[in-house]
C-alpha cells in the first residue's frame, strides 16, 4: 500500500504509500472534505527551534506491536509507526510524489537502456557507522524474494528485474538483474529491468523497493530465522535520524539521536513511542500525557477544545474496505487461485450485501462527519485517477432484496437458502478496535438480517489485531467476509493489492478482465497520463460491478500536538515513509 505502505492502523502496509503522483492536486495549507466543515493545518506553526527535550508519542492500538524492525518484513502500521523514528526511505519527493534528489539516494531511469539507477549519498550511515552500500540495497531485495524469509512483501511487480523470478523460486543464487558497478561496497546500484512503468518516477510504485537493509548486521542470520532474530527484533540498525536505545516487547520503543545522521545532529534528546489503547485515546490528549497523539474521530467532541495542542490533519491516502474470501494464495506458485465453489463467488449475493450497508449514515452518525462512505477503490485524493461517475454502493435495501429474489436466494422462515435450498450463514471477521467497532459490526449484521442474511462474527466476537491479520493472510478456514483497510502507497498502480500475483490481494480474486486492466494501467501506453486514466475509470467501474471488495470509508487523520513542537508537517515533500520527517520535529524558543 511505498504499502507508502499498506499497514496496520487501517490495517496492513501494501508495498508501498501510493503517490499523488501527477494527479494534478497542489497541497494547501488546509485540507477539507465535502463532508464535514471543519478545517485543520497540515502542519504546526513555523518557530525557531532549540535543542534538547523528549516527545511522547502515543500509538493507539489495543494490543501489542509485532516489533518487526525490519521494511522487507514489516506488514503493519503499527510496527511501521514504531520504527519510523529509524527507518527512513532511500528518496524524498515533492508534494506530488515524484522523488527528488533530496533525500538520502538518487534516482535515475533510462527508458532505453531499461535501467533504474540508484546512487546512494556519500555520509548516508547506519546508526553503527557503516556507510550505506550497494550490497545493502541488493540485500534488501535478496530479504523480500527469498522464500525463506516468508516475506509478504514480494509480489509479481518486483519480477520486471531481470533474474528476480528466478532467484525467488530458487533456480539460482543471485539477482542477475541487480549490478554493483562499483562493487559491493561503492555506493551506486543499476537494475536492469524488462521494461520500466509510468509510475517509477513517483514513491510507492511497488517496482523500485525504497529502502536499504545492513547486510554487514544482518549476514550471518539464515533467512529463514531473520524475522526472529535479535538483530531485528531488539537492536535494528537504521540510517534515520535517531537510534534505537531501548526496546519494551509490544508496548514502547525509546529512540536517541544517530550521531551519524546525513542530515546532520538531531536536536532531541529522545522520542519515546507508547502504546496506548483507543479508547484511552481522548483523556490521554487532555491530559497531556503525549506530546503527539492520533484524535480517535468518534472522540473529536470531547478533546477539540483541549488547550496547549495544535490540531494538524490530512485525509489521508487509505481507505476501508469489505471483502470476499473466494479463494487461497498458492505460496509454492506465488499466485492467488480461485475456488469456483466459494460461498461468495456469487456477485449477486455479493452485491446484495453491499447495497444493504448503511456505511455513510453510521460512520457519521458515530463520528461527527469526520470518518464518510467512499464510492471507489481509488480515493479522490489521486485527483483525475478517481472516476468521479462511479457512484458506488449506497444504502437501498429494496434493490437488495429485488436481486437476491432474482438469484434465487429465497426466504425460509426468518433466513435466505442458497439458490440450491441449503442453509446459508456467512461468517464475517472483524478486528477489534476503539469503542465504537463494535457497535458498528453489529450495526451491519442487523441490516443483512434485514434482507434475510444470517451472517455471524467469526468465534462470536471482534478478533484481535494480530490475529485477525493472521487469518486473513493465511486464508484461515471459516471466513467468508471480512472488514479491513489499506494505508496506500503514493503511486496509484492496483497491482500491489490486487493483481494475481501479489499475497496482499487478500479476497483472492482472479479474473482475466482484472490482470488485463491492471495490466494496462501500467504498460508502456499508459507513459499517456489520459490513457492512464482511462484505464483506472474502467478498472473502477469494473471491481465495483464484481464487488469482491467493496470500499467503505476513509476518515480525517487527526493529530494533537503539543504547542511547544515546531516542524510537524504532514505535507508530502516534509515527510518520509509515510510519517513526519523526524529531523524537523523540535521544541520552540
């Protein structure tokens, strides 16, 4: 979702955050919704800053952080939020997304050649020392494609490199389309690709992984062990603005500066990252207990007025979504396959369902306008990429009703059979989450009650994070329907969460019509930004008709910061990874 990744808060990092990428949308100073009146900066105010100090930051979740140090590894926001003190992305870019040479590499394409450079800054350090090489790049690729390692972040995109496919099924050792001109210690990488895409020049493409691992820390480590190796999992080693001083299993993290900073001397003395669960979330900012807190939406009314914060915000790219198990992910193909039996293969059924969800009314009424029903599976912050036609799923229960009688899911009592006259539950899983989760859940499973649908919480309840996720990528038995969300990558290409040959296509769905479309979306025609578009209104238009996965909602991403702070923006060009630049977060004169 660079996954700017797909992760944890909404749910799991894609492979990337997708780009504004040439969508044509300049970041003011404000952002606003249609469907609230409220306005917020996206950033703090601009003061001199001084040395010294300690921010708290709260990271509200209700349950523990995997502790996953690792990008090649890492699958949730939350160890994503964590770690980003450290974990800084090879390039920075411009409100649009489009990478620069800011940052702590440059990037170069050469669509005659077909090849990605990449040029590592001389003074870009580990937190050890070690100049950031070559090989570290190399290996950040070996981590993600090894079967060993389990990685969910190796998809099909990655297979453009000459030589990937077959180092990831193990037909040979090395990486042949991956060059180290000056060696494995020289700062300069060339990758040789089949061809190069329209969204490489923009962060979060999923074809140019964006960022490093320490191959001289981590060496010696069998793949298949890295994961729960002390390396990662108590003492990683970054090239970002702070270090890792301490590490409390699932519950903080405690980071001080990197005296080998490119960038040069942070000026905090520490960032302690807590944990701190939602529902805590509005008394912990009256309170002061942090000095950077998320606003839990459903309790905005009751921290808006709090003194001493500043209130800075974004929609955000990301949304939620509904979707379908039809099928499993086939680890020894690298592909999703299809059950042509699945409960849910059936549109009309899923479509019924769909029609039948109040989502706009619900999230509204729970979160003064803050959270609202999206139509699309591409947010309208991607500018002319959102297909404004598509109208989506709103609430009509008698169209639910007209196409279930049509498909022959006839009444039996109080429940629908199958068109076949058998009993039909569906069992749907949703995580665990602040207070109103619940509430919302059952809020659904009476409106399908409403159209005849007997549908149950899988185990009788809402499922804790971790281990909802768990059972969503590994396609555990028994769930038919599941609730989850996607924090996107800055460039918009579908194929990181929805192509045949990507693990985070988590309903499993393959049709040839979709690996067309997606296709391209981003083939060698679609370097035309209007036929580009084209194809991403038709993609739209097509997943909304099959309805595999069904967008709800999106939500303003709000964020109480202490007054003293200076230097929090959350506009892209002064972000990194996905999160504030931690360089420029300091207390004021």
């Amino acid at each position: 979702m660079k996954t700017r990744k797909a992760l944890a808060s909404m749910g799991v990092i894609t492979a990337a955050v997708l780009t504004l990428a040439a969508c044509g949308k300049n970041e003011g100073s404000k952002t606003e919704n249609k469907n609230s009146t409220k306005k917020f900066a996206v950033q703090t105010p601009v003061k001199t800053a001084k040395k010294g100090g300690t921010i708290r930051v709260a990271e509200e979740t209700d349950t523990p952080f995997t502790g996953i140090f690792n990008e090649e590894l890492q699958m949730s926001q939350t160890d994503a939020d964590v770690s980003s003190p450290g974990q800084e992305s090879l390039f920075d870019t411009d409100d649009h997304y489009k990478i620069n040479d800011e940052g702590p590499a440059r990037l170069r394409l050469d669509r005659k050649a077909r090849t990605v450079t990449i040029v590592i800054k001389k003074g870009v350090k580990w937190s050890d020392g070690k100049q950031v090489s070559a090989k570290d790049i190399e290996f950040a690729y070996e981590i993600i494609a090894n079967k060993a390692t389990k990685s969910q972040r190796y998809s099909s995109q990655f297979n453009i490199i000459n030589g990937m496919k077959e180092y990831h099924e193990g037909k040979t050792d090395v990486i042949s389309g991956i060059e180290m001109p000056d060696g494995p210690e020289g700062r300069k990488v060339v990758l040789h690709c089949k061809e190069l895409k329209p969204g490489m020049y923009y962060s979060g493409n999923g074809y140019i992984w964006e960022a490093a691992a320490p191959y001289h820390y981590l060496k010696n480590i069998p793949f298949a062990k890295l994961e729960s190796s002390y390396q990662i999992r108590k003492k990683p080693l970054f090239f970002g603005p702070y270090k890792v001083q301490k590490i409390v299993q699932g519950q903080s993290v405690t980071w001080t500066p990197n005296k080998y900073y490119w960038r040069g001397q942070p000026k905090l003395d520490k960032i302690i990252y807590q944990v701190v669960s939602p529902n805590s979330a509005s008394q912990s900012i009256k309170n002061h207990k942090f000095d950077i807190a998320r606003v839990v939406n459903s309790q905005w009314k009751e921290v808006k007025d709090t003194s001493g914060v500043n209130f800075v915000a974004e929609i955000p790219l990301a949304y939620n979504y509904m979707a379908f198990k039809v099928g499993k992910w086939d680890a020894k193909k690298s592909k999703n396959v299809m059950n042509p039996n699945a409960k849910m293969g059936d549109k009309a059924l899923r479509q019924a369902m769909a029609y039948s969800m109040n989502t706009d009314t619900v999230y509204k009424h729970y979160t003064d306008g803050l959270s609202f029903q999206v139509p699309t599976l591409v947010p309208a912050e991607f500018g002319d990429y959102f297909n404004k036609d598509v109208a989506g799923y709103s609430y009509n229960l008698k169209k639910a009703n007209q196409i279930l009688d049509k498909a022959g899911y006839k009444k039996n009592g109080k429940w629908r059979t199958k068109p076949n006259g058998k009993p039909l539950q569906i069992n749907l899983l949703a995580k665990s989450g602040d207070s109103i989760q619940q509430p919302i859940m059952q809020n659904y499973i009476q409106q399908w009650e409403k159209i005849g649908l007997n549908v149950k919480l899988v185990g009788g309840r809402l499922t804790e994070f971790n281990s909802f996720y768990d059972k969503v990528q590994h396609d555990a038995p028994g769930i038919d329907i599941f609730m989850a969300g996607w924090s996107l990558s800055s460039e918009p290409s579908q194929a990181q969460m929805y192509s045949a040959g990507t693990m985070s296509n988590y309903s499993r769905f393959v049709t040839s019509e979709n690996t067309k479309l997606i296709k391209e979306m981003d083939s060698q025609k679609s370097f035309n930004h209007d036929y580009r578009v084209a194809k991403f209104h038709e993609w739209q238009k097509y997943m909304i008709d099959e309805a595999y996965v069904i967008p709800t909602y999106n939500s303003y991403q709000i964020d109480a910061i202490n007054k003293d702070l200076t230097g929090y923006s959350l506009r892209p060009s002064e972000m990194n990874n996905g999160h504030p630049l931690w360089y420029k977060v300091v207390y004021a004169k």
